[in-house]
C-alpha cells in the first residue's frame, strides 16, 4: 500500500552564500533537497520500536520495499562505505542546470577511513534508517556547497536517499569547517573582527554526515512538520514537540525568537552580508533563542539537524561546541549554546535518537 507522498522541501544547502537562489517551484521540480518529509502521521516522542510497529501497518509491504530497493539499486546488506561512488546523473544535473560542473572525486584509501569514522558516530536510528533509505554516497570537487541530499523520486511509497558531499571538507577539521560557514554570513574585507569555533577533535566530515543523516531520520520520523508539494496548498504549521513554542512555521520563530538581525543573514533567502562589525550583536541575539548556530536559525529543519548534531557530539562524544567572536586578538563575546537554559529545554527530546529501529521484515516472512 502506498500513503507516502513528496513533499516540498523548506530549505536547502543549495541555498548557501555561493549558490544561486531557486524559486519554491524550481526547488520543486529539480528535488534540491536536504530533506523531504513524509506524510506519516507519527510523534518523534514515541520510540523506535513504536515507530517501526507503526511503520509496518503503514508503510509498503514487505516484498515492495525489496522491490523498490533491488530497482532503484539500494543493497541494504552493504556498509555505507560500500556505497560511496560517483555522483548519480540525477546529483550532476541538479548543478549543471544552475550553470556549474562539479566532478566526481575518488576517495583515497585515507579518506574512505575518514568516512569509516565518520559513519561509526552515528546513533542507533540514524544507522537503523541509514541502512534501509540511504542508496548512494559521493564526493565532489568543485562543489559550491557543502552537502546535498536528495530524495530518490522513482518510488514515493518508499523513498530512497542519496547524499553528495564537497571533497575539500575531508581534510578540515569540524572548527575550521564551522568557522568558515558562519563567517560566510559576514562582509569581512574591513574589519578587525573574526570568528574561532572550537569542537574538539571532531572532523568536518563527521559534522556534515551526522547533520544530513538527521534530515533523512526527520523525513521518516516527521521530527519536524511537512509541506504540501503544491505552493498553493496551506502549509502544514501544526507544531510537533520539538517546533512547539520554536516555530511559527517553516522559516519564521515565534515572536519571542525574531531578530531582524538574523533574519537577514545570507542563509535566508534575501539575506546580505552583514558587516563584520555587527558579529557581536548577531551572536548576542542568537544567545536568546533555542538555536545552536546561525545556520540552525534559518529554518526549522535547519534547526533540528544543527541542534541534535551538537547535542550529540556534546552530550554524548562529550566535546565542545563554542564560538568567540573577536576583535582582533581580543574575545568580546563567548557563544556556548549547550550551557543556556533555553538551548537545554529540548535536551529531553532527543532521547528517541537513541533507540535502535529493528530492520523491516522481508517478503517471505
């Protein structure tokens, strides 16, 4: 039986500073993705094992889901590292139609290990999901952005996934990775102010894998609230535990949480350069809000994949999360989300990361 359906996506990495804007319905139609929720009515707040014996009532039989693995070419019993290879046609063309031509990098021996490690931080439902949706893993050269996941269309009762990464982030560590993506939102040609992130000893690539992997798991779990595929159509705003009292709906906080100072950064669409000499004030303003980074702030998907990223490279792998703003040699202000009140009333919601879903059963049982 089928009840899935695509849904529009609220935001995208294709968004980012150095990618050209997409209207609504050209994200549409090209599936420019970092999630695409599923209209499963199911609350995050239940477990895994709820949610897989809900999964089982509503989602395709058995032998579909075999069928549409074998088709679209999804080997569950593979390793994700066995599924690393070139970018899909379906991945190129997405940035060829937007005028650019990254290419296909093969990882070195080196490098597969560092994706070996960055796979074993991964949590027991995002691993249980991973192996079941994710068909496809590539690295890019000349990538503009950092990652895209997409959403295999050919089968809407089960969707399948792909990620593409920018190659370049396998030899940065996750501070300096970090670093350069939140300065990105800053006009820095005059000025004395910067940014330092520290996040202990982990990688770029462990940071940017375990945020996609999140924005699948909230496709399947509806973490966060979908929208409809046509603009037409009321957005879904109806609030789950974790937007409820964040969200007023896909791209805008409750009133308690704007600032015109972070709605205008450049990971909003519309959003300039802020002068750097605005870094302090920014990062004060996002001080007050439940959010972990400016790139959390932009949307409420965004929100989800940078807040329990940090949370479990925290809370869990017990490594730091901070960022200082300077003025030249000088800290002027500390950002250290996972000691603020607000940032830690969600901390109860993560919990259901952490149960482990029992593979589906197979056509014969």
């Amino acid at each position: 039986m089928t009840i899935a359906r695509q849904y529009q996506p609220e935001s995208t990495f294709l968004s980012e500073p150095t990618m050209p804007t997409t209207t609504r319905r050209e994200q549409q139609h090209h599936v420019l993705c970092c999630f695409f929720c599923l209209g499963i009515n199911l609350s995050f707040l239940i477990t895994a094992m709820d949610l897989y014996a809900q999964e089982k009532v509503h989602h395709a039989e058995a032998h579909e889901v075999n069928s549409i693995q074998r088709q679209l070419g999804l080997d569950p019993h593979k390793n994700l590292t066995e599924r690393i290879g070139d970018a899909p046609e379906s991945v190129l063309s997405i940035f060829r139609e937007a005028g650019l031509s990254p290419s296909s990098h093969l990882l070195t021996d080196d490098e597969r290990q560092k994706f070996a490690e960055a796979t074993a931080i991964l949590p027991p439902l995002h691993q249980s999901i991973l192996k079941q949706r994710l068909r496809h893993i590539s690295f890019l050269n000349n990538m503009p952005n950092t990652a895209l996941t997409s959403m295999v269309t050919s089968s809407e009762s089960y969707p399948l996934f792909d990620i593409a990464i920018r190659a370049s982030i396998l030899h940065q560590s996750a501070s300096e990775w970090m670093t350069e993506k939140e300065s990105s939102c800053f006009d820095r040609r005059v000025t004395t102010f910067s940014l330092r992130t520290e996040i202990g000893n982990i990688t770029a690539l462990q940071y940017v894998f375990l945020h996609e992997a999140t924005h699948i798991v909230d496709a399947i779990c509806q973490v966060t609230p979908t929208l409809p595929p046509d603009p037409s159509i009321p957005p879904n705003n109806s609030a789950t535990p974790f937007t409820a009292g964040v969200w007023e709906d896909a791209r805008t906080p409750i009133n308690r949480y704007l600032d015109q100072g972070l709605l205008s950064i450049r990971f909003r669409q519309g959003g300039k350069l802020v002068d750097a000499s605005k870094m302090k004030e920014i990062y004060e303003a996002l001080g007050r809000t439940p959010f972990v980074s400016l790139y959390g702030s932009s949307a409420r998907t965004e929100d989800l994949a940078e807040y329990f990223t940090v949370y479990h490279l925290t809370q869990k792998l017990k490594q730091p999360f901070r960022i200082s703003v300077l003025d030249g040699d000088r800290e002027v202000l500390l950002h250290d989300p996972m000691n603020s009140e607000i940032v830690r009333a969600r901390f109860t919601l993560m919990s259901p990361f952490y149960e482990s879903m029992p593979s589906p059963p197979t056509a014969d049982k």
